[in-house]
C-alpha cells in the first residue's frame, strides 16, 4: 500500500532530508587519500546526532554502521571499517537519517583525488540519469516511466544499471511502498499522485549488471569487479515541480 503524507509530514521529511544533506556535505568534505571509512562513519554520525536526528541505518536488520561507503566496484552496502581511501578511488556514500519519526536518506558517489576520465563519467552519467528520471516524477505519469527514463539515459551512455536493488517509497519507514527500479518499460505501475514520497537511486555499473554479495551479509559487488556509482535524494510528487527533499541547497 502506498502511504500519501500530508504537506505537514512532508516538512518534517524535509528536516529529515536537511540532516541527511547536512550529513553529506561533512562528509564530502573530509573525503581524500588516507581517511578510512570508519572515519567517515562518525562524521556523519555525530552531524545526525547533534542535529536532533537518529541514524536510519545503524541496527537496521543489523547494519552496523550510520553510513553505507562503499568504494570502486562496491555497489551499496558497503561496511565502513579501516580500508584506507586513495587516490583514484570513487566512493559511493549512502545516508540516512530519522527526525520526529520521518526518513530522509540520499546517497552520492565522490572522486578521491584525481580520478579517471572513465570513473568520471561514470559519476556524471549516474548523477544525470537520476534528473531524466525526475522529469517523469510528476502527477498523472506511471512509476516506471521515471524507471525507464533512468534506464534508457544509461544505456545510451555505455553503461548499465543495477536490477538487483531498487529505490523505494519512504516516510515513516526508511522503506515502503513502492518499489522503484532502474529500469523496465514505460507506462507501468502505479499513477503519481501527490503526496507520495519516493527514494529514487539509480545505482550505475561500468561493465555488467551482474551483482554479488559478499560474506558480510551486507557489501554487494560488481560481478566483473569494474566501477559502480550511486545517486538518490529523496522526492515528493507534488500538483507541479517533483519537491526534492534532501538537497544541500536547502541548508543554505
């Protein structure tokens, strides 16, 4: 079932979206050679915490940590611990935060240092398939027309997306209803209606789609062992513009 929340709910989702966007520009900005990601993790921790907002990852189904980091050909899930970021690396960071019993969550990939052309543009194209997708996340269009808008853009790039893992509905629970892939044909699913609020994250692969997960239980690679990217901000269908609630143009 798809829960529509009203404005009032979606302003304490925009707090949320505020810590989760406030926790990402700490952590973008401690990202270099030789910080760990453990460092990171409690970056983005203490930001959560001192800003009224509880960790939506740490203890979900056991997830250890506040951050997913998830580094080079890790997709997502990826456990913050003493690897050692360097120069070259892409780091994917996923954040999630609860304020007054409401989700934010947004993730991001980032260069460490100098980084290749191809890892570049992987980055790029990950980050723009997201905003193709959100020109169809308005009233009156069908779920899978943001999905296939977000497909149709990678692939013309060289890339592919992941089908393993999709985005998801958010609100009072870090995830709900609906589902949201990355990839299918148009004019499926569920109409938009205002009110809904949606975790819209392409997740971008270099080479194959093909996804694994590791002994951990939690951290999923490319198969191929080639790059993955990473790119979500949390939305609101509204009667015009979809409202995206987890920007860092709201902390200023």
């Amino acid at each position: 079932m798809i829960i529509l929340k009203s404005s009032n709910e979606i302003e304490l989702m925009r707090q949320a979206g505020r810590i989760v966007a406030g926790a990402h520009q700490a952590v973008r900005k401690a990202i270099r050679p030789g910080v760990t990601t453990e460092e990171l993790d409690k970056i983005a921790e203490d930001y959560i915490l001192s800003h009224d907002g509880v960790p939506a990852f740490k203890g979900y189904a056991g997830f250890p940590a506040t951050i997913c980091a998830s580094v080079n050909e890790e997709v997502i899930h990826g456990i913050p611990g003493k690897k050692v970021l360097k120069e070259g690396d892409i780091i994917s960071v996923d954040i999630g935060a609860f304020y007054k019993g409401y989700c934010g969550d947004a993730a991001k990939t980032h260069p460490v240092g100098e980084i290749s052309p191809k890892a570049t543009e992987l980055i790029e194209v990950t980050r723009e398939s997201f905003y193709e997708g959100l020109k169809y996340a308005r009233t009156g269009y069908r779920l899978s027309d943001i999905s296939h808008a977000i497909q149709s853009y990678v692939e013309a790039k060289g890339f592919s997306v992941v089908r393993a893992f999709v985005g998801h509905g958010i609100g009072q629970s870090m995830h709900e209803d609906p589902q949201i892939p990355n990839f299918g044909k148009p004019g499926k699913g569920p109409r938009l209606r205002p009110g809904m609020t949606l975790a819209i994250e392409p997740m971008v692969n270099e080479g194959t789609v093909d996804v694994e997960i590791m002994s951990d239980g939690w951290t999923t690679l490319t198969k191929d062992r080639r790059l993955s990217a990473h790119y979500e901000h949390t939305i609101a269908i509204t009667e015009g513009e979809p409202d995206i609630l987890t920007l860092e143009e709201l902390l200023l």
